[in-house]
C-alpha cells in the first residue's frame, strides 16, 4: 500500500481550507503499528496553514491518541465506535463495552481541555460480518456517546449499503434518543447511494454531512467498501438545493485533481469527471 509523502498531506490540507470548509478531519492518532500511513499525524497537524473560522480535528482511538492529538494542536477530537460487535473487535480490537469505557476517559480528558468530542458510529445500514443492523442498536450505542459528551454524532454507512428507505428507519428510531441537530450523517458510496440517503437525512433534519474530497478513503476492515461520498458531489447538490454552504465548487475539484493526480487514481467525484471531461 502507498504510503502519502506528508508534503501532499499538507497541500491538500491547505487546499481544502482554501476552498470555504469550516471542518476538516486532518488525521488520526492511531497506532503506526496498525496504520503506518498515519505514523506521521503530529507532523501534518504542526505543518498546515491554519485558517480562521475552521477547524481542524484529528481521530483518538484512545488516550495515548488523545495525548497525541492535543500536543500536535487539534482543536477537536472524535472518537470512533460501532453498532456491530463483530466490527468493533476487527476495527478496534474490543467489544463495543469495551470501547465505550474507553471513550469516557478520552472526553473526560478533553472537557479539561475545554475541546468538543465528536463520536462515530459505524455500520449504521450494515456490516460486513453481520449483516443488517437493528436501528435499536444504533440509537443506543449513540444515545450512550450522546450522554457521556459527545456534541455530536455521526452515523456512518460504513460499507456503503444502505437505502433511503433504510436511512429513514434508522433516523427515526436514533432521533427518538437523540436530538436530530446533534446527528450527522457519513455515506460510503459502494452501492450508489450516497446522495440518495444524504438527500433522505436532509428532510428528517440532519444538517451535518461527511463526506471525502474526490471520494477518496475506504475501510481496512470492510472488504470491498468504496470511500466516502465525494465532497464536490455533496456540494453541488447542495448548491442546487438553495443550501448555502459557503465551499466554492471549483477550489474543491481542483483539490481533488490534484490529490487523484498525487495518488495515481481516478478521482471518484462525478463532478469533477463532468466538469473536467467539458474541458
């Protein structure tokens, strides 16, 4: 697997800042054991151009992550759980149990650091051991990282194989647990229906997406998942719907080429394709 050079890393940190995002995940404090592509986190935090008005955040797993994280200069961290047992034993190596008594010490660090914790859920609409997930067991893993702090939670279709009418089903049992304005929504986009189930969590309420800049990203433990919906491609959508996000369009695919030209890859966006075929 290609490691980035972190030059690229921060480029395209900068890049994105340019172009009107105001929350941009720069890293994550992973073990370079595990992940040695992110062995190099605390350099691309201290490296990026910080502008005003964004911030900018960083994956803990646990408190050495944390620790980590706070030293490079994040100003907000997330921790990442899972709805599915099987997945939380192969993404992060514990029960889901397990992984909630860890979050605890890692949001009771950050209140004394006066930093807002954003939580993961993961395979909301379905894992790859298990299959289809109760929405039961979504609300209560989020309403558990709702209550221990997290401002926010971002339910996220991890493998990319849920549909509106599943998206739907699954808000409504999670906002009756927690409050709508606190959800976020994270779509793989591995079926084709990313914008489609962001479309569907835009009319229950959810104002917050993720997304990734030319589709980039992917799951080492989800066997097949594409990445995360294309941020220009959720952009131009919104653009479309009269919502007002403040991302100028054309930085954001010009930060996308040149990520997809530093990886080798296609770019994923189908905007960007579009827009760079008309040239």
């Amino acid at each position: 697997m290609k490691t980035v050079p972190t030059s690229t890393k921060v480029e395209l940190i900068n890049r994105l800042s340019e172009s009107g995002l105001t929350a941009i995940e720069v890293t994550s404090f992973v073990s370079p054991k595990w992940v040695p592509q992110m062995s190099d986190h605390s350099e691309v935090l201290q490296k990026i151009k910080r502008w005003p008005g964004v911030t900018y955040s960083a994956l803990t797993p646990n408190m050495k992550g944390f620790q980590g994280a706070v030293q490079a200069g994040a100003q907000e961290v997330a921790i990442f759980g899972a709805a599915s047992e099987s997945f939380s034993r192969k993404n992060i190596n514990c029960s889901i149990q397990e992984s909630l008594q860890r979050f605890e010490e890692v949001v009771g660090a950050a209140k004394g650091h006066n930093m807002r914790v954003r939580g993961y859920v993961s395979c909301v609409l379905g894992c790859p051991y298990e299959g289809n997930i109760d929405p039961a067991k979504v609300a209560e893993v989020s309403k558990k990282m709702f209550d221990m702090g997290c401002y926010e939670i971002s339910l996220g279709d991890t493998i990319g194989v849920g549909t509106p009418g599943e998206m739907v089903t699954m808000l409504n049992t999670v906002t009756a647990h927690v409050p709508v304005q606190h959800l976020a929504v994270h779509c793989h986009d591995t079926y084709g229906q990313a914008l489609a189930n962001i479309y569907a969590a835009l009319q229950l309420g959810v104002c917050v997406v993720d997304s990734s800049i030319a589709g980039l990203g992917g799951c080492p433990y989800a066997k097949g998942a594409s990445g995360n919906v294309a941020t220009e491609d959720v952009v131009y959508m919104m653009d479309g719907l009269g919502i007002k996000t403040g991302v100028n369009l054309q930085k954001l695919i010009e930060a996308g080429k040149f990520i997809s030209r530093e990886l080798s890859r296609q770019n994923n966006s189908k905007v960007a394709q579009a827009r760079t075929s008309k040239l």
